[in-house]
C-alpha cells in the first residue's frame, strides 16, 4: 500500500503570548481572562483578518497564526502591540518565523512552528521578534529598526537560527515606526514643513469637544496610517439630476485630489480608490479605516438658477471632529472659480505650502469643452472599441469649440496609442506613430502638463522605446509626483529594462496610494521580485494578479517561470500547458516578453527552461 504524503508548505508562523500571565490570573483570575477575551475581539481578531492571517491554535495565554506574507504578519504584529499599548493593560510578546510546516487538517506542525514559538520567547515584552528567513522577506520594505540578538539554538534543530528584534528594542514598536508606507526612491521624498501648521492648526482642536460623527479606530485599520498626514477626498455628489452636474462633481473631487497630493508633505489617496464611496452612504471614520488615513474630505454640489454652491468639510477621522467646513457660492459661468477657491482653502487647511497647489493653467476657460473632456476622459478608460471612438468623437466636439484645448489633443494622442496597442485600430503600427506625433506636440504645446508628457512617455512604451519612456514617464511625476497611473507604468518601462528594484519601490507606493487598484500592479509585483530572484514571493503577487484578471496571458508565462526556478514541477508543466493551449507555437525562443537586461532576461529565460516550455 502506497505511503500516504506529508502535505508541506512554507509559511509565516506567527506566535504570541501574555507577558507573565501566570502572575496575572493568580492574582485575578476572573479579570484577567475577560481582559484577554476583550482584547482578542477587539483587537487581536480584526487585526489578522484585515491582514490575511489565519488562526489554527490557541493555548491559555497566547495564540498561534499563520500568514501568506511576512510583511502582512510584521504589519499585524506593529498594529496589535501598538493597539495593546495604547488600549489594554496586557504585554504580549511576538515572534515571527518563516519556514516549513506540515499540514494536519486546519493545524500546523513542525520547524517552522517550533523556530516561531522559540523565537518569540526571546522577544521584549511589547516586543517583536523575528528570524533571519523572515529579516529577509522585510527588508527594504517595511520602514522598520532591526536588531540583531545573535543566534540561538532550537529544540530538534540542526542549525542555530538568528533572531532579530524590531523597532527599538526593549519598547513596543511605534505606529510611525512601522508604517507600511513602502520605501520611496529619493527622488520622491518630499519635506514635511508643513507639519507644523497641520498639528498646530487643523488638529489643534478642543479635545474636550464631543465627536462630531463616529471616530475611526486605530485596531480597525487595514492599512498603517503613513508617517504624513493622509486625507481621502471622497467623490462629492450632486444634489441635482443633471448628468453634468454629476460629471462637474466627478471631475472636480479629481481635481481636489490631484492639487492636494502637489501639497508638500501630504499623503493623499488616489480618486479611483474613493470612487467606491461615491454613495456617500459610508461614515468618514469607515472609510479611513478601509483606506488608512487621517482625514475624510466630503461635500456636495447644489444648483440653484444660475448659481451653483459647494457645500465642503473636512474631517479628523480619529477623533470624529469636524475641523473646518465652509459654503461657495458662484454664478454658473464661474464654475472653474468656484472650484479654485475650494482647493485653495483646503489646502490652506492642510498646509502652508500653496506653491503647487493650483494647475499651471487650465487649459480652458470654455465649461461646455471642459465637460465634453471629462466625458471623453471618461469613456477612454473603458478599453472598448466603442468607448474609445466614443472618447475620439468628444475630444473632437471639445476640440471644435476651443482648438487651443490642449488636454483634448492629448487625449486624441492616448486614444491612438491605446487603440494601437491593443490592436483595435485597423493600422496599429500607424495608430502608434499618430500617437508619438501627437505626443511630442502635446509636450511642446504643454510642457508642464503631466498627462500631455504622459501620453508621448506612453507611446514610446508602446513602440519598445523603454529609455524614451522612462524619461517622459519622470517628467510627468515631477509635475505630478505622487499619481498611482504613472508609478505604475513607469515601473512596467523599468522591468522591460531589468531594473527590478526600482520598479518594485514605485509599485510599493502606487499600491499605498490605490489600495483599490486594478490587477496590473499586482502582476507588475510578481514581475519585478521575480527579477530581483525572490521567486516564492513574486508568485504570492502573480497569483493575486491571476484571480482579477484570469484573461491575460502574460501571467502564465511569468508563473510558468516562477514554478520552473522553485522546482515545482506539476505545476510548472500545468502553466506550461495552459500557454500551450492558448498559444501552440509558443517557446522561449518566440517570447513576446523580452527583457533588455541580460542578467534579467537570462532569469527568466531559465525559469521558462526549467518549467519545460519548448526551446523552439
């Protein structure tokens, strides 16, 4: 009779318990477990389910969990000790391993569980504690301190295993301390001057003031909030039936967003993650939660005759308060001044640097052609053949009654280079040309319009003009540093020219700043940590990738890769297959992905060899 297989993975193990619990329940027994039962429901259990853990053991005084990540386990571990700090009076200790364990239905066993619970005993009461197998998976990722406490030995382990503290050692590692604000290239820094007025003004409130509304709770974050102030502008909603106004309201809480995230110093959400609340119908203190910031701005759009008003406030989240709200009023035709006084004194609120505040120009003074614009912005998005001629035709009506509108050329430029990449239009090589040409005028014209240096950097992508790219992709996100679009594609240009490291640090950022985004970042991830070897976890990002989009080939290829260097053999030649099916005739040879990076390429050819695709 066959031997039945030991079911084996790698995880990370994640085991704590309370600080001199013994003494505790000795002392007061009936107290202390209902402190314990409090503290796991309210902090303990929506801490591991909003970072994707699982519980498979409980004992007495502490808990063991498992997760898919360690930098989501390192996250939960910085939000539960903060949380205990700040709202009970139990420690818990924390360690952290990343190994291999076997399987017994929903139980864990073996080194990788005994290493986590060793190593956990060595850490500092409100402290963390992590192996060499988990430093490695954070680092350069988390904004963390680590200190190395040596090796130690384990029970039943050949090898000793070093262990690190995080944070400051001795003390529960701060909020701050472990942001998961991914690390930002240098060139993305920017000062926080404006700390001052933001904590002397906007929340230097009467904390003896009651809330204003529900106030968000630290334990319920899913994201760590960013060492910046963070605010959320969510969509702004017409009080009115008209289509325009709906569309003005969409393209004014944008607009809001985009002159806010020129703010020094301000860490703002991208617009297409509050277009989920365009409803209004969840509360600020959700919302920041859901999407880890600090602040809530909200309003409303009412017309009345010729005259159209904005109601606006702006909302402390964490403590519930309403810290400034205003009414503007403005005739019809002075829809655009309205909507720059509206920005002004926001950011007036949130900052003393009002430099970079304001667009350079408008690009037009016409309502009717910036409306017709918005529409056709609109429809480019949708990546249909129809949507797109929709988009051509409105940038064309916007065109006619200003032909000095350069934003519509512009985006006459990226409906050619989306229609020719993606073979739509009936010449897609011509469609690309149309495009770069469009593109270089657009620049000439705009020079300082990030989304006319957007669509030349993104013609040039699409002619393999990776280099060309890049630089037009940098011009853009210098006007527009912190724009999750631009991240994105500029790290697609860096993987295509083998720069895994840099592509991954742009990622970290636009996922921050988008946490509801699309699939494409996510197999931009699998990409670019495939490239820097770390093949285990590109495929954690690969995977995510695959689920929201399960139609693009691109995917199979790199999993197939990524299967082929971990020597999973069954499920490298099951990818393999999958392209097979789809492409008969494909092999390394043939590649549409190819990397211009020899070391880069070589890996990935390697993958692909090693998961069994044909040479030829």
């Amino acid at each position: 009779m066959a031997e039945e297989r030991i079911e084996r993975r790698l995880a990370a193990v994640f085991a704590a318990d309370v600080v001199g619990y013994s003494g505790l329940i000795e002392r007061d027994e009936t107290g202390t477990r209902a402190k314990l039962n409090m503290a796991f429901d309210e902090i303990i259990a929506p801490a591991l389910e909003r970072h994707r853990g699982r519980l498979f053991k409980t004992m007495g005084d502490g808990f063991l969990a498992e997760f898919a990540s360690v930098v989501e386990a390192v996250d939960c571990a910085g939000v539960i000790q903060k949380c205990f700090s700040d709202e009970s009076d139990l420690v818990l200790r924390i360690g952290i391993n990343l190994g291999d364990v076997i399987v017994e239905g929903d139980d864990l066993h073996g080194d990788g569980v005994n290493v986590a619970a060793r190593i956990e005993a060595l850490a500092e009461p409100g402290g963390i504690a992590i192996s060499r197998s988990a430093r490695d998976q954070i680092r350069d990722k988390l904004n963390v301190t680590l200190h190395d406490l040596g090796e130690v030995e384990v029970k039943n382990i050949s090898r000793p295993v070093r262990v690190f503290s995080v944070g400051e050692q001795g003390s529960a590692p701060s909020a701050q301390t472990l942001t998961a604000a991914r690390r930002l290239p240098r060139w993305l820094l920017v000062a926080v001057a404006a700390l001052a007025l933001l904590f002397g003004g906007v929340l230097a409130y009467d904390r003896t003031r009651p809330a204003d509304v529900e106030p968000a709770s630290l334990s319920r974050m899913q994201l760590m909030l960013p060492n910046e102030p963070s605010v959320a502008v969510l969509p702004f909603r017409s009080l009115s039936s008209s289509e325009d106004d709906v569309l003005l309201t969409r393209a004014m809480s944008e607009d809001l967003t985009r002159s806010l995230a020129r703010v020094r110093g301000l860490f703002v959400i991208a617009s297409s993650s509050t277009e989920r609340y365009r409803d209004q119908t969840t509360s600020p203190a959700t919302v920041a939660e859901e999407l880890g910031v600090a602040q809530v701005v909200r309003g409303t759009l009412r017309r009345a005759g010729d005259r159209v008003r904005i109601d606006a406030e702006l909302i402390d989240a964490l403590s519930g308060r309403i810290v400034w709200s205003d009414r503007i009023e403005r005739a019809s035709e002075d829809v655009f001044d309205l909507q720059d006084a509206l920005v002004t004194q926001l950011a007036q609120q949130l900052s003393e640097d009002l430099e970079r505040v304001q667009d350079p120009h408008r690009f037009t003074e016409n309502p009717e052609a910036f409306l017709l614009w918005a529409r056709a912005d609109e429809a480019s998005w949708v990546n249909t053949p129809v949507s797109y001629e929709s988009a051509r035709a409105l940038a064309q009506q916007a065109l006619a009654l200003d032909p000095d509108f350069v934003r519509a050329k512009a985006l006459l430029g990226f409906v050619e280079t989306q229609t020719g990449y993606f073979r739509l239009a009936d010449d897609p090589q011509a469609a690309l040309e149309r495009a770069l040409e469009i593109g270089r005028e657009v620049v000439r014209l705009a020079p300082d319009d990030w989304y006319s240096h957007q669509v030349l950097a993104q013609a040039l992508l699409n002619l393999r003009d990776y280099e060309g790219a890049l630089v037009e992709f940098r011009r853009a996100m210098e006007i527009e540093p912190a724009h999750p679009h631009l991240l994105t594609r500029s790290a697609l240009a860096l993987i295509f020219l083998g720069r895994g490291v840099e592509a991954e640090e742009l990622l970290n950022l636009s996922v921050r700043l988008n946490p509801y985004h699309s699939w494409l970042p996510d197999q931009l991830l699998g990409q670019s940590i495939y490239l820097q070897g770390r093949y285990a976890e590109a495929l954690e990002h690969l995977e995510v990738a695959r689920i929201k989009n399960p139609k693009f080939i691109g995917n199979l290829w790199w999993r197939a890769a990524a299967y082929g260097q971990l020597g999973q053999d069954e499920k490298a030649l099951e990818t393999v297959n999958a392209i097979l099916a789809r492409m008969p005739d494909a092999s390394i040879s043939t590649s549409f992905i190819q990397i211009n990076d020899p070391v880069g390429q070589e890996r990935f050819q390697k993958g692909l060899r090693a998961a069994g695709l044909p040479e030829q």
